[in-house]
C-alpha cells in the first residue's frame, strides 16, 4: 500500500496590513494564497476593530482601482472565514511581555505579537517596525510566502 505524503500547513499570525494588501487589488495573488487552504491562519479579535476603523479608507481605495464595493465585501468575508480568531482572554498570559517588545515600534501591534509568542508562530507582516523587532518573536513575509507557495 502507498504510502500519501502528508502537505504540513504554515501557521501563522495575520497582520492588518497584509489582510488590506490583499483586499484591495481587483486580482491579487496574495487573496488567492491565503483563500488557498494551505494555512492555518491566526488573528486577535483586534484586527476585526482595526479592519471597521479603515473600512471607509479601504472602499475608497478599492473603488479608485476599479473594484466594487460589493466585490470588496465579499472577499473581507471569504478572507475572514479563513481565520481563526483569539479573544485577548486567550493570550493574556503574554500580553505584558508583548506591551513591553511593542513599545519599542508600536504599541497598537501588541495583540498581535503577544498572540504569535503565545502560539509560536509567526507573524506574517510586512510592517517595518515589527519585522526589525523580531526576535523573542517570528516574523513571515509577503515574500517568504511567495516562495513557499510557488
């Protein structure tokens, strides 16, 4: 009997800036790699708040490039059922360690990274801030996942 190999996912934290990167553009291979399956994706309840607050920036976007804001919903809502959302109860535990790592670039970032330390697992992020102050965290690229994709 043969033997099937097993595809192992990448898990990861989604950062706000890579969810919008991918919700804009009318074809975007970063929506289709994360619509693939082939993630176990993560996010704080946060990112939902932070998604409402640019909501309007993010149509206004999305409109000047020719895409509808019916479009734009829909795909928000297949990306977001893609994700698996903590509650800050959750990874409280590292909330603290993460104010203090977050201080140093923003503090807004402070669920994210206390989830990903939490999980251990990375961030995938292209934020400046976050990706220089990895460390005591992971950090995952737009790029890096194109290489692993292709």
């Amino acid at each position: 009997m043969e033997k099937r190999e097993k595809k192992i996912k990448i898990e990861f934290v989604i950062d706000t800036n890579i969810l919008i990167s991918a919700l804009i553009p009318k074809n975007s291979t970063l929506r289709d790699i994360l619509l693939s399956g082939d993630f176990h994706i993560y996010a704080p309840e946060y990112l939902l708040k932070e998604l409402d607050k640019y909501w309007d920036l993010i149509l206004e976007k999305a409109e000047k490039r020719g895409v509808l804001k019916s479009n734009v919903e829909l795909t928000k809502e297949e990306l977001l059922s893609k994700i698996i959302f903590e509650p800050d109860k959750f990874y409280n535990l590292r909330i603290d360690e993460a104010y203090a790592i977050c201080q140093e670039f923003d503090e807004k970032d402070t669920s994210f990274v206390a989830l990903s330390l939490m999980l251990e697992i990375p961030i995938l992020t292209n934020d400046k801030g976050i990706i220089e102050n990895a460390g005591i965290f992971k950090v995952l690229t737009i790029e890096e996942i194109f290489k692993k994709y292709k």
